[in-house]
C-alpha cells in the first residue's frame, strides 16, 4: 500500500518497525528529518536505521523551544555527519514532525525524487519511536506527496544554521533549565529516555554509564560541602566521600596546572584566587 495512516503503541506496532522497513526498501540517498523533540536514544535509534539502507545523506531540524531536545543528542547527530539547524518559530513552539526521503537535496532544500514521506505526531526520541501511542501519515513509493517536500525545503531555509557557537550557546540554556527540572520531568519529556530514572540514589551504582554525558562539563556547577580542616600538609583542606572527589577530579583535571595550581573563583567577594589542588583519593 503506497500511502496509509500508521499508528504505534498499540500492540506490537512501532513507529520505528514501520519507517524502518518502509527507509530499507526505498534506500534513499537523502532524508531529511525536522522534530520538534530529539533525544540522545532517539538520534541513535535513528542513526542505526539510516546506516542499515545505506547511509544517506542526512539534514536535521531539532526543535529547541522550552530546552527540551538534548544538546548531546545534536552533537551525536553531527558527529555522524548530518547537517543540523536549529528550528524557529513566530508564536508558539516549534512544533513539526516531518521525514522526506528521496534521491537528492536540490539546492532550493527540497528533496528530489521522493521515495518515502512520514508526517505525523512522532519526536526523534525513543518515546516517540516506540513507546508512545503516536499517529502519522507513512507514504512511499507513488504515493508520496511533493508538497513534503516543499514544506522541508521552507522548514529549512527559515532554520538556524548548527555551527559551534549557537549548539554551545544552546547547551548552556539546556543545562541551565536542566537544574530547575524534577526527575519526573526528564522521564515524561523524554530527555533521559536511554535509561529509566533511577527511583533511589542508591540504585544508580546499578546503572551502567551512559554512553553521552547528561551534561557537557563546562555547564557544570559544583558546590563545596563537607568538614573543613586546619590540621594537616595544607592550611584548608575539604574532606567529603571519595566518590564525590572522583567526579570533581574529572570535571577541573584540564584545567589545573603545573604544580597542581588551579585558579578558583570565589563567588562571595568575586575574586579568581589561585589554590593548590590535590586529592588524596582516600575512602572515609
């Protein structure tokens, strides 16, 4: 059938199964890809499909309104070799989800030679992709629509262009808007959907690490807690669990110097003063 209404999340129906099978039969040499949401797993999912039909050239518009599609996930996209821009919008939110798939992007952005056309309720997050209950229009073959394609090509042309600086300045705003979520929030918007959220901190020693980070290290913030010493090889030293210095050491280790000087800014009377870092590693 050239041209259906395709559902997900009932049964055993995914909107991943069907594109999948729909992308492997057509082997596009294009796709292009806008989603209001995208998500570590689901740029990921995504990238295991386009390389089974044969690696097309890819074009991504990632939505980036209310800070909910993940700056890692954008970064793994272009680490793959898509292009990236940045959706935006008049009013309201970027809201589109769109996949055309054809022979070539033509310089106008419209796809040539369609082969393959999805336009429906799907993110590019594995919610999206295989949990939720999604609806969409999934067309290939002679009932794809040309119009699809020009509504790419105008998505496009209007979006941001992904270089260094706009993908840093938006991860910045991620991780800022990241501290104020709750938990329950990174589950229902499916920004962590790689992993269930662990219920206790406990758990997450069962975890295994992701394969991105949640945060790049620039955007993270550290406050000093634990018991401060005046005895001993240095006149203030901060002692706190092991694990906790291991995770500090990795996030300054760059940046300390020869001799193990660091410079550390000190927000009460905002002075950088250079200090003398070292870890001793040892557990209490």
């Amino acid at each position: 059938m050239p041209q259906r209404i395709v559902l997900s999340g009932l049964g055993v129906s995914q909107h991943e199964g069907t594109l999948r099978t729909s992308l492997i039969r057509a082997r596009p040499r294009a796709v292009g890809i806008a989603a209001a949401f995208v998500s570590v797993e689901g740029v990921q999912r995504s990238i295991g499909i386009l390389r089974r039909c044969g690696q097309p050239q890819c074009r991504l518009i990632a939505g980036t309104d209310n800070a909910v599609t993940h700056p890692e996930a954008l970064y793994a996209a272009r680490e793959e070799g898509w292009t990236i821009r940045l959706g935006q919008r008049n009013v309201g939110i970027f809201h589109p989800k769109l996949i055309v798939a054809g022979r070539r992007f033509a310089t106008n952005g419209t796809v040539e030679q369609l082969c393959c056309v999805y336009v429906g309720s799907s993110n590019l997050t594995a919610g999206g992709l295989s949990r939720n209950v999604e609806c969409g229009l999934l067309a290939d073959a002679d009932g794809c629509m040309e119009s699809a394609s020009e509504a790419f090509a105008e998505l496009w042309n209007f979006a941001i262009p992904a270089d260094n600086a706009a993908l840093r300045n938006y991860a910045a705003r991620f991780a800022e808007r990241a501290r104020r979520r709750a938990v329950f929030e990174l589950a229902d918007l499916g920004i962590n959907d790689s992993q269930p959220v662990p219920s206790e901190p406990i758990h997450l020693r069962a975890h295994r690490p992701p394969r991105r980070p949640a945060l790049g290290a620039d955007f993270a913030v550290a406050a000093w807690a634990g018991l401060q010493s005046f005895t001993g090889e240095y006149r203030f030293q901060v002692e706190f669990p092991r694990d906790a210095g291991n995770v500090i050491s990795r996030l300054i280790g760059a940046h300390v110097q020869v001799g193990g000087r660091l410079d550390v800014y000190c927000p009460n009377d905002e002075i950088t003063r250079p200090m003398q870092y070292r870890f001793s590693g040892v557990s209490i």
